[in-house]
C-alpha cells in the first residue's frame, strides 16, 4: 500500500516527489494545519510529505478527497537523468 519503497540505496534512478502538493494546497487555499485540525491528516504524514518520504495509497488518496483534485496534483515522478530506458 506504500506509494514508493526504496529497496536500497542503488534504487536512485527514479523518485516521487510532492511539489505538486505544495502548490495544490496553496491554490486550494489550505494549510497544513487545516489538514490536521479539519481533515484529520496526521502531523506525521505531512512530516513524511516534506521530508519526500513515502506515504500509503490510501493517505494520497484522502489528499485527493480532501483537495477534489488528481493524483498528479499531489505527486510529481522524476525521471534522473542518469536513467536508461
């Protein structure tokens, strides 16, 4: 149910990020205290969200809920340049 699981340290080439999320929550007009007071979304996954740690579906999908927006306007995927396809 986790988003991303880094299995080690050579799993680098591709990366979730949360700019997105940042940017959503501005334009939505809330915070990240009214995600913990009003929604209920726990100061540690707003932690993990800062720190780019991982987060289970089912809290993105509450993210999703809670902003009335895509999954893409929470999370970004990065492709490293050091990648081959």
């Amino acid at each position: 149910m986790t988003i991303v699981k880094r299995l080690n340290s050579n799993y680098n080439k591709h990366m979730i990020v949360y700019d997105p999320f940042w940017q959503t929550m501005k334009a939505k007009g809330e915070s990240t205290y009214t995600l913990i007071h009003k929604y209920g979304i726990g100061s540690g996954t707003i932690d993990r969200i800062r720190k780019g740690e991982d987060i289970t579906t089912q809290k993105l999908d509450d993210l999703c809920h809670i902003f009335h927006c895509k999954v893409e306007d929470i999370i970004l995927f990065v492709d490293s340049p050091n990648s081959k396809h």
